[in-house]
C-alpha cells in the first residue's frame, strides 16, 4: 500500500469515528469505565477474601472456585510445586460436569500421580502444558486441546474416552509469590457461555482477570505458609524465619505485576 493510499485510509478511519453521535460515543466510555470499576472492585474483593483465609486448604480450594467463577470455568486444577522443585502436586480438582470435588476440603483425596517437571535425563518436561507453564512461567491459552500442537495431551484424551467428556479450552497460569517465585499452576478447562452453555475459547479480559487472580493467590498461600511456619508448635529451633507479609506489601507485590503497569 501506498504512503498516500495509507493516509487516505486513516483519515477516513477518523472520519468515520468522528461521525459517530457524541452521546454514543460518552454511552460507550460510560460503559466501559463502568465495567473495569466492577472488575477491579471484584479484584479487589477477592484479594480481601484470599488474604483473610488462613486455612490452607480452604484457600487452595478458593483459588480454583474463584478462577472458574471469573471465566465461567467448567473444571479447574490447582497444582502446588513440590518442596524439591521436581514435580507438581495435584492439590485440588473440581469438574462440574462430571460432579466431582476432590483435594482442598472435600475429604475426597486426590490420587493421581505428581507431574514431572523434568525428564529421566534432566531435560525440562516442556511436553506437558502444566510443567512448562511452571518452569518457564508463561501462560497458554488453548481453544481446543484436541486440535493443539506443541504439548502432550494424552491424560485428557484418556480421561475424555473413558468418561465420555469433552475437553476443548484450556488456559494454564502459573502462580507467582511476592519474590517472583512460581509456586504453583492453575489450570482451567472450558470456558462456557453463561446464557447458552457452550464452550469457547478462554477471553482476553478473563485470560488477564486469572492472571491477577493467580499472583494474588499466590500471596496469600505464601503469607499462610509462613504464618503456619511461624507458630510455636511449629518452630524446630530458634533460627529467625521470614515475617509474613503485611496488607502493604502484600498490595505491592499485586499492583507491581505487569498486569497492573
């Protein structure tokens, strides 16, 4: 395209925004100021109930139903970094569809095997979405995991054919404390339109919503850690352990996320 050809295209872009009824266009910035006020007055109550939530796996719990309420998730695994780095513990797994609420408070324990986050022979484990989410602290958005290249989706194609589910968009978040750790993955499963039921893909406005969800999660589940640490009973010797983080730190190690710059 031409520099003229260009020129002339965005002038008509502007004209033709330019057109537009200005109480449109006010109605429009209303709306849209209006719901990122309600996003972040969510995000903000949620980060309340997170901090305020000492028992640790009712907050494992609160994490996933609080992710699967922000995505209208249909399913939703939380898994926590073993204390050696080597593998990711399944903590709780719940799936609507299929009735099922395991890990967390449930008292319905959670059997499946820890996911290797690396090979026999020391490579990463970049095959499985979970592990390479954890090691290299990036998020994937899926639409449909039967159509994806570049991970190994044969655990929910197992779980899929022997249960008759379907499993299609997936989005996976690693969760990161306050020290830019990642400490744990959530992982998500079929976003679903709330007025018809029908599974798309996971939404940028979502996809961003989790994102914020997760760090602050995994603040808070640092902050019970080491409060749990802290209490007597639990003190094997006199050598100092870190303080919990207080309500300013803790919203600063939040709103310093890049999702918040």
């Amino acid at each position: 395209m031409s520099q003229t050809a260009h020129e002339c295209l965005e002038t008509e872009q502007v004209q033709e925004q330019d057109c537009r009824p200005l109480p449109e266009q006010l109605a429009e910035l209303r709306e849209l100021t209006a719901r990122q006020a309600r996003h972040m007055q969510r995000l903000t109550d949620i980060g309340l109930a997170l901090s305020g939530q000492q028992n640790r796996d009712r907050l494992l719990e609160m994490i996933v139903d609080l992710a699967r309420s922000l995505t209208h998730a249909d399913a939703g695994t939380l898994y926590i970094v073993n204390d050696a780095k080597t593998h990711l513990n399944f903590v709780v797994m719940q799936n609507d569809t299929m009735n099922t609420r395991m890990g967390g408070t449930s008292g319905n324990p959670i059997t499946l095997p820890p996911v290797a986050l690396y090979t026999e022979d020391g490579q990463p484990n970049h095959a499985n979405v979970s592990s390479y989410a954890a090691l290299t602290g990036k998020f994937v958005n899926i639409p449909d995991v039967y159509c994806a290249e570049g991970f190994d989706f044969t655990g929910p194609r197992h779980y899929d054919a022997a249960t008759g589910y379907r499993s299609q968009s997936m989005l996976v978040m690693p969760m990161r404390n306050h020290e830019s750790e990642v400490i744990g993955v959530l992982q998500l499963l079929n976003a679903k339109n709330s007025a018809n039921g029908t599974v798309h893909e996971f939404s940028d406005e979502g996809l961003e919503a989790v994102r914020s969800l997760a760090t602050q999660a995994a603040v808070a589940l640092t902050n019970t850690q080491l409060i749990a640490a802290s209490r007597p009973c639990c003190i094997p010797s006199c050598k100092a352990l870190p303080r919990p983080l207080t309500p300013k730190a803790r919203i600063r190690a939040v709103t310093s996320t890049e999702w918040w710059i």
